[in-house]
C-alpha cells in the first residue's frame, strides 16, 4: 500500500495532544486548540480523542486519510 509521507492512518503513536492534521483531500486542518465547532468538537480535544465517526467537515474524508502537520 503506497501511503503518503506524514499519513496518520489512525496511529495515535504520530500524534501529540497538539499536533495538527491535514485533510490531503481537501487540505483542511483540524486545529485542537480551536476544535470543530461544525461537529460540536470543543477546543483542546486532540485529534486522538476524536470519535471515530468523525469525518472532515468539508470534505467528509476519513480520521485516516489525514497528514500529520509538520512544524
């Protein structure tokens, strides 16, 4: 399986409580310091603790099919 570089694929060990996320098929970003106030995501919950219903709330795209933001 080819996977982009950075592919979160629902490994939580790539993530911190303040990483950000990139939707790579719409290129939003999921922020834990401002949350998803579309899907009633609080500010400060990482993306870790997202439930696994979440989807993009532009594109609808997978928790997996998200990047890891690199500082």
């Amino acid at each position: 399986m080819n996977t982009f570089e950075g592919s979160y694929l629902g490994d939580n060990a790539k993530i911190g409580p303040t990483t950000k996320l990139e939707c790579k098929v719409c290129w939003y970003v999921y922020d834990p310091e401002t949350g998803d106030e579309e899907m009633n995501i609080a500010p400060g919950i990482p993306f870790s603790e997202l439930p696994d219903d979440w989807v993009c709330p532009l594109c609808g795209a997978a928790k997996d099919q998200f990047l890891v933001v690199r500082d």
